[in-house]
C-alpha cells in the first residue's frame, strides 16, 4: 500500500466525515483509520462512502451522485470491478426484495426517497421485476411525509406501510421479545435490505441498523426499557429477520449527533455520507462511533458518561447472539 493512498484515506476521515472516529478499547482509544488499514482479508468489512458534492445543487440530495456514491460502496464492498457484478451477488432473479426504510423523523431525517429510488434501479436492474420490489416501513403516512411515493399493484416498485397489510396473527419469541411481524416481512421478502439512517436516540444511544427492525413489529414501545438492552439484539434473532436480512445500507446523508429520534435540525449534520455492510453489528459499532466524534467536536459528553451507551450492540455480538462483531480489532472499514 503506497504512502500517498494512506494519506488519502486519513484525510477522508478528517475533512469529509469531520475527523476520525474515535474507537474505545480496553486499552484506550484508537482512530478509525488505525483500524481501517487492516488487511482486505479481514473477518469483517464496513464501506464509508462519501461525497463532498452530494448535494451540489443545493440542500436536496442530487440523484446522480448519490447512484454513483451507492455504486462505488457496492462495489468495494464485493470487491468487484462493475456494479451490477455486486448485486448479483446480492439477490437473484425470481425473489421477492423487502427495503425497510426508516421514516420516523419526517422528510429531515429518514431515508432519503433519492437513495432509495437507486437501490431500486440497481436491483431490476441485477434481474429483479419492478413489481417484486417493496419499499416499506411501519405506517403508509410516514411514507408519505418522508417524501415517498405510495404504490400498489401494477408492474411497479411497490410502497406502503404495514398499515395497509397488518401484522401475522401469531407471536414469534426470542429471548425477552415476543412479537407479531409485518406481512410484508414474512409474506412479501424473501430478500430484507435494510436501509436505516445515523441518528442519536434518547434512550437507547444509538439507532442504526439494528434498531431499525423495531418497525417490522406490533409492539415496539414495549422495548424500550434499559436503554433497549437486549431486547434490539434478542428481536434480530428472530429467524424471519435473520434469515432474510442480506444487507445494510445506512444513510447518513443527513445524520444526527443529539435529540434524536426525533429530527432536531439544530443537532444534525450534513454528512453525505453511506455506511454499508452485510454485518448490522460491524455497522452499527461503526456508525455510533461516528456520533461520538461528532458529539465531541460539539463539546457534549460521550454516550457512556450520559449513561445511554448503547449496549445492546455488544449483546447482538456476544455469544448467545452472533449477529455480528463489535470488536474493532475484526473490523476492516474502508473508505471510499
């Protein structure tokens, strides 16, 4: 690895995503880009993705760009030379594809309709039918007021909420969680992509890609308690999720830092950013340590000294989870 590459990549870090995320191990504190020059080889891969221009033409995300953002995280993340290439990788023709978004915070912080519309170009593209697509989330309103288009039936990507469907009749249980799932999870998706955003959360620290699934139940306000502990890790466990989910794509086009979930335009940041990678748990470690940095160039305390680390990521890589690896010294990230 020549030194100029090196220095590229440390220079990502410190002016595109405002500095390098700040690791915390037992031994003290490291810089991910320490971390990201591990081999390629590594257990474990997680794709930063930036681009300084994403919004060249003002405060709307330009569709290009963020198509050949995505392009480049997928490609690097299969480690293939064309995108396409990637996501035949990831899906095959026949199969029914589920995108959860998250659509909570309104069009100021949810996934951005333009990030969305790629990711469905890209997967007819790869051989899926257009209308074996469903872009969805919990409530078909959310939808709307986060900008996307409802759709149903026809030869078209679909999109609505489990509102108009409902959830299973029958509780599925893991652990601490006892749940009714989404029809459009257990009838609809073969194929789960998850498409969350990077925010704060009051109770639980963070919410990323994980806590993202508490909007494919009927009861998530019962897990909030302890700061969402174990229960986030506990509910991926449930085969109907595992067994599908194939890949996250964060959007951290926007991202927040404090007050979340709901959007606080005053604690968020234009971080024209994607985090994507087929380990939640790697990703959300990832993500979280992202805020931190950005919470300290802010001058506010750490998530731990505030009391709502979130510590159910380290639950969902423990050893009765084995959703995926927390331990930065596994994680290979890779900026582009």
């Amino acid at each position: 690895m020549n030194t100029s590459h090196i220095a590229s990549r440390r220079n990502f870090l410190k002016q595109a995503l405002s500095g390098a995320a700040v690791l915390s191990t037992g031994s003290g504190t490291k810089l991910l880009a320490d971390v990201e020059q591990r081999p390629a080889q590594a257990k474990l891969r997680v794709v930063v993705a930036h681009d300084a221009l994403l919004r060249s033409a003002g405060s709307t995300v330009d569709s290009q760009r963020i198509l050949a953002l995505l392009d480049r995280a997928m490609q690097s993340l299969y480690d293939r030379d064309r995108p396409l290439e990637a996501w035949r990788k990831l899906v095959r023709p026949g199969e029914l594809v589920g995108v959860k978004v998250n659509t909570l915070g309104g069009r100021g912080i949810s996934s951005n309709p333009q990030l969305v519309a790629a990711i469905c170009e890209r997967l007819q593209q790869a051989g899926i039918k257009a209308g074996d697509i469903v872009v969805w989330d919990r409530d078909t309103d959310e939808l709307e007021r986060a900008g996307f288009h409802v759709a149903e039936g026809g030869n078209r990507v679909q999109c609505y909420g489990t509102d108009r469907v409902d959830y299973e009749q029958d509780l599925v249980a893991y652990g601490s969680v006892g749940s009714r799932l989404s029809k459009i999870l257990t009838q609809r998706s073969d194929v789960l992509i998850n498409v969350p955003v990077l925010k704060d959360h009051d109770g639980a620290g963070v919410t990323i890609a994980l806590k993202n699934m508490y909007g494919v139940i009927h009861n998530p306000n019962k897990y909030h308690p302890n700061g969402c502990n174990p229960y986030v890790a506990d509910l991926n466990m449930l085969p109907e999720i595992r067994t599908r989910m194939r890949l996250t794509i964060c959007d951290a086009t926007t991202a927040m830092y404090e007050g979340g979930p709901a959007f606080k335009p005053e604690h968020s940041w234009e971080c024209n950013s994607l985090l994507v990678s087929q380990d939640p748990v790697a990703l959300d470690y990832t993500g979280w340590q992202i805020i931190e940095r950005k919470r300290a160039e802010h001058g506010l305390k750490t998530l731990e000294t505030e009391q709502r680390a979130p510590s159910y990521i380290a639950t969902a890589a423990d050893a009765q989870h084995r959703l995926g690896i927390n331990d930065p010294r596994k994680i290979s990230t890779v900026e582009i």
